[in-house]
C-alpha cells in the first residue's frame, strides 16, 4: 500500500461507514502510516482518535522504538484519560526505556481504573523488583496470584524476589507451585522454575555443611 492511497483509504471508510473500525484497528498491523492517517484526518477528533494513537503505539512497542511509543501514549491518555489499557501500554514502553519510576506510576493509574485484572499487579512487580524494591513486589505479586492463581508467571517472579531477599523457603515454595501448574502456551516458565529447584536443591548441602567447617 502507497502512502498516497492511505487517506483516500481512510475517506472512503469515513464514507462507508467504517471509520470507527479502521480508527480501532489501525495498530493491529505494521502499518503506522495508516494510524498517522487517521490522526491527521480533521473529522475524526476527541477520544476516538485516541485510538489511532494506541495503535500507532503498539506498533512502535512491538518494533522496539520506546520513545515513540510512550510519545504516541501520552496524546491517546491526553484525549482518553479513562482507559486502564493505556497506563499499562505506557508503563510498558517506560519499563522498557529504564523510566521504572514513572512506569510504576503508570501501573498504578491502570490499576486505579481496572482494578480487576492481575497482569498490571505482575507486571508492577517487575517494575518494582527492577528498582530494588523487593517489599512492594511482592505485595504485588500477591494480589498478582491471588487474582489469577492459574498463571505461573506472577508465582515464579515472587520466588525471585523471595531468593533476592534471602527467603529460600519462601522461593522454594513458589518455584514448586509454578511447576505444579499448566504449562500453556510457554514452557519456559515451568523450565526456569525447575532450574531453580535445582539450584536451590544444589546449595542446600552447603549450607549445612557450612557451620562444621
């Protein structure tokens, strides 16, 4: 697709009656031009064009180009403040760039505002543990867990933060509690907390044999 026929594309969508699905969807593949079409297009003003920002966003989130994502975040919270999916999208694309402080505070607004689900707990806790603050990410994690016992993940990343904070038992058994679980879609949970049940099981004669010496 040309540049040039991207905002006729967009007119005749507005014509149609399609524009509210093509402004939705424009971040749903690697074509920002199409989301910059839709922002540039004078109509479609307000919290709609919200959208086409988020999406331009996510594309920028997916390709690695932080700072333009967190620049196309901060016009769709400043035309839809409401929405719990751009604080997270934002945070995200902070966590990423190293801004951890203002990405926890950026999970904090999700939070705020959809309180409900456990990803923006997990995912501050990895904000939080990133920052050294091991005490806050667990309490984190806990609501992490708590709201979706299911997931593995939140389960392994509390045992990290456990074993950082010298809690081997506390880790140990997280670790087992995540390799109890379904696997789903990635393995990999699963293989890391077994790992670290062997390396746990590994240091354990050590330790013992540590007073004696």
């Amino acid at each position: 697709m040309t540049k040039a026929a991207v905002p006729l594309l967009i007119v005749v969508g507005v014509l149609i009656g399609l524009s509210t699905h093509t402004v939705v969807n424009c971040g749903d593949e690697d074509e920002p031009d199409i989301c910059s079409a839709v922002i540039g297009f004078s109509p479609l003003r307000g919290s709609l064009i919200a959208f086409a920002y988020e999406g331009r966003g996510r594309i920028a989130l997916r390709h690695g180009d932080w700072r333009r994502a967190i620049a196309d975040f901060d016009d769709a919270i400043h035309l839809n403040p409401n929405r719990a999916s751009l604080y997270r999208d934002r945070a995200l694309a902070r966590r990423q760039n190293g801004d951890l402080e203002l990405a926890i505070e950026d999970y904090d607004e999700a939070i705020a505002h959809d309180p409900r689900h456990a990803a923006p707990y997990h995912q501050r806790g990895l904000a939080l543990a990133a920052a050294g603050d091991l005490d806050r990410a667990i309490l984190s994690y806990n609501t992490a867990v708590r709201l979706d016992p299911s997931d593995a993940q939140p389960r392994l990343d509390r045992g990290l933060a456990f074993l950082a904070r010298g809690q081997a038992n506390e880790a140990r058994a997280d670790f087992e509690a995540a390799l109890a679980l379904p696997a789903g879609k990635d393995a990999r949970t699963r293989d890391a907390a077994r790992a670290k049940l062997a390396e746990l099981a590994s240091a354990e004669p050590t330790r013992l044999a540590a007073p004696g010496r």
